[in-house]
C-alpha cells in the first residue's frame, strides 16, 4: 500500500467534472446545478496525532448524511443565495418574488423565520433512516450564509430556538449518537444577517463583508467576536463534535480575517481531534477537501470528500428531480475507488419531513449496502482502481481486492464481465451471498461469468491478487 500512496502522489490534483461512462447521466444533472467550489491544489497534512487518527477513522466510514434545512425550507427555495444581489442570482431572486425590489426581497426572506413550524420534526426518525441507509457520519447545517441559527444560538435572536423552542442539533446530535454516527457541524464564516457583517447602512452588492475593514475596525471586531462566539457554543453545548464543516471559503485572510487559527486552536482545547474543515482555504485548517457537486478526474493522494444533493438542490423545494438508488451507488463506489468519502444532502422540508422518494432510495441504498458494504467501509485506494464499468477497492492490508461493477437503470447485466490488470488468485466470491464466480485469466486480462439468476443492479465481489 506504501508503494501505491506514492504512485498515487504523483497524479495531477486538478478537479473536473467526471463524464465517465457509467456516471455521464449523473454528471449532466449536476452540471444544471452549476459549480461554486474549485478544490485546493495542495494539502497539509495535520501534526497533531488525534486529529490524524480521527481522519483515519472518518476515512474508514466512506458514507455520510449532510442536512440542508432552514428558513429556505419553508417556502422551497434556494438556501440563502437569493439574498446576495450578485449578477447571477437575480434571476432566482426574480423567478422567487417577480414584484418585489431588492430591499423587499430581503425582508421577506429574513421574515420566513416566523412562519416555521417544524411540527412533524422526529431526529429518531431521522437517525434511524440514515443508520438503515449505510450512513456512518453526519453534518448538519447549523447555520448558512442567511445567518439563521438552527441551534441554540445565545448571541443573536435570529434562531429557531427563538422561533420555535425546538434545538434540532441538540435532538440530532443525541440520536446519532445513540447509532454511532461520527457529528460534524456545518457553519457559514459569512453571515448576511449580521450588521456587523452586512452592515444595514450599507449597500450589500457582493457576498463579501459590505464596508471597509480598515476604515471600521471595530465593526470587524465585534463580527469576529461574534463568530468565535457562536463556533464556542456548538463546541461547549453539545457534548462530543467530531466535525467543524466550515464555509464561505471567500471569508478568508487577508482581506476578510477571521482568525481561523484561533478559532480553530480554541475549538480544539474543548473537542481534541477535532477535524477542521476550513473549505477551499489551503493550509493547516482544511484537514480534508471539499469538491462540491464534482468526482475528481483521478486518485487524489490525501484525504477528500465530494458533497452532493439526492435531489437538484441542498434544500427542499417541491417537485424535485431526484437522483436513482442506482446513481448514488455507482456514484459511491467511483468516490472511494478514488479514495474519497462520499458526503450526500437530503433537504427536509419546513415540518421537519422527509419525502417518501427519498426514503425510498436510501432504503434501497441500505440494501445493497447490507449486503455489498465490505467492498465499500474501511477500505483504501488501489493502484489499479477502475477498468469500464468496474470500480476497485483494497483492503488496508492490500491481501484483498473488491470489485464492484456499476450498472445504470434499465440496463441489464451482461453474461460477462472482463478487465486489465489486478490478476486475481485462488477463489473469487459475491459478496451478497458469497458464492463463488467462474473466471479466467489471459495475458493480464481476466473474464467473469456471472450467474444467470443475478438480479440487474450494480453488485460487489472479492478475490486476492498476484503479488
């Protein structure tokens, strides 16, 4: 494994949007949802030794749950972006409330907070459903760039404490818990709601603080006081965090300074071994990478996790276009055959409910984890990792290789399956019932006869190769 880390260091780390094959379906609905994260093109490996184990245990857990749920989820609507009056998202804002102006718009908006009702909200559902799925960690929104806080938030009224009396990250973060869930804790760095922020005197043009820090220092200050506040009270009130997912990578020194380096130092003195994701700003905060809505081209060499959407956006909105079970599995064995984790959105809507479709499809997803999930938890990278339609998986200690072969919807398995390289040795088994496969090896080039009783879906198996 040592030598295929080093080979794995020398592929280029630039990110593009993956059209292989099997995943060309997949890949065009994302590219409707448009991109706004590029990855980082280095890394810095963390020095402190429980930050590095706790990786090394998320890294074991390949599949997890992201939240997207807030005030946008009352009405269906896109998360916070309709309130930054940048070129591209007018037409949203516009396609939201045709008749009403900027400043309108933006008082609407803050304002959906008192209509929340999240009266059919049950976080035991919530655990129970993703635990049955195959998920092993979970980030929730705590707060996006809108400035909703969706905890307990003692520095702002603006929370659906405030709104509702209901703490969902509290009744969250104990129930996943009670699974075995790894918790992160998703956190915007921007805060539109914030005057010190977004300054209400002021113009608000861009996403980016609105007035100029060096001529209103104070006003910077008391938004970094602010900000170190709230990262306090997610790391002080709520029992063990694993995770601090934080965005609004444009937030960032020089010219918007938050004093990461101390907020994370500080996070860490109350949750050791924390994991830090400061995303898209390169160096000693972003323990992992972060590529949004993208599968790298290639292997990366350090750790990273693609963030995705089941449906065509983070949050509810009504009449989604969902992605299949199909897609989101044969999505999950190219991440880790890359050497990714693989970090999928569900977006609850503003009861607190999660739509049958998706229920639906991660209850399949959990089937077929039950049964194919070994080619999937705790493994690593490969050299050779892919041939067509065939991702390939390594156990830690390299003496087993899994094959997991995707397959579309509507298409139908093949009498045979075949590819180059990862000879294997001895028996070759399914894992999802553990009979043997029938198969021959010639010039490097080795031929699987599947079962005809097979049903049409993607399938996993294992066998040891030529050393």
């Amino acid at each position: 494994m040592k030598k295929n880390l080093i080979l794995l260091s020398a592929i280029a780390m630039s990110v593009t949007l993956n059209t292989f094959g099997q995943n060309k379906k997949v890949s065009q609905d994302m590219a409707e949802q448009g991109f706004v994260h590029d990855m980082s093109d280095s890394y810095t490996t963390p020095d402190d030794s429980a930050v590095i184990a706790k990786l090394e245990d998320w890294q074991d857990r390949k599949f997890g749950i992201f939240f997207h749920w807030g005030v946008y989820s009352i009405p269906g609507i896109s998360e916070s972006w309709p309130l930054c009056s940048e070129d591209k998202f007018m037409a949203r804002r516009r396609k939201i409330q045709p008749d009403m102006n900027y400043d309108e718009f933006k008082k609407w908006y803050w304002d959906l907070s008192k209509q929340f009702n999240p009266s059919e909200f049950n976080a035991t559902d919530w655990a129970a459903l993703m635990k049955s799925a195959g998920m092993k960690y979970m980030v929730f929104t705590t707060k996006h760039h809108d400035g909703f806080c969706m905890y307990d938030s003692k520095l702002t009224d603006y929370t659906i404490t405030n709104q509702t009396g209901i703490d969902p990250l509290k009744n969250l973060i104990d129930e996943f818990r009670n699974h075995g869930f790894m918790i992160g804790t998703y956190f915007s760095k921007a805060d539109w709601h914030s005057p010190w922020y977004w300054n209400p005197d002021k113009a608000t043009p861009a996403r980016g603080v609105n007035y100029d820090i060096k001529k209103h220092p104070d006003w910077w200050k008391n938004f970094c006081e602010y900000t170190n506040g709230q990262v306090d009270e997610l790391m002080t009130n709520y029992g063990p965090i694993d995770i601090l997912w934080l965005d609004g990578g444009w937030v960032k020194a020089p010219a918007e300074d938050l004093g990461i380096d101390t907020i994370i130092d500080n996070a860490r003195a109350k949750q050791p071994g924390l994991i830090a994701v400061d995303r898209t700003v390169k160096g000693r905060n972003e323990n992992y990478l972060t590529p949004e809505m993208r599968i790298p081209k290639e292997q990366l060499p350090y750790p990273w996790e693609t963030n995705t959407t089941l449906t065509n956006r983070w949050g509810w909105t009504p009449n989604p276009k969902y992605k299949s079970a199909f897609d989101v599995i044969n999505m999950l064995a190219e991440i880790t055959a890359k050497g990714g984790n693989f970090l999928l959105d569900v977006g609850p809507d503003g009861k607190g409910r999660i739509e049958q479709a998706a229920i639906d499809r991660l209850n399949y997803i959990g089937n077929w984890l039950d049964k194919n999930g070994e080619a999937i938890y705790a493994t690593r990278a490969t050299e050779i990792y892919n041939d067509g339609p065939i991702w390939f998986n390594a156990s830690k200690d390299g003496k087993t290789i899994y094959g997991i072969f995707t397959l579309n919807d509507g298409e139908k398995l093949p009498q045979t399956i075949e590819w180059t390289g990862n000879v294997p040795t001895g028996k070759m088994t399914l894992l999802a019932n553990g009979k043997k496969l029938k198969y021959t090896t010639k010039e490097g080039k080795t031929t699987v006869v599947l079962p005809s009783v097979m049903n049409d879906e993607p399938f996993a198996f294992k066998f040891s190769i030529k050393k």
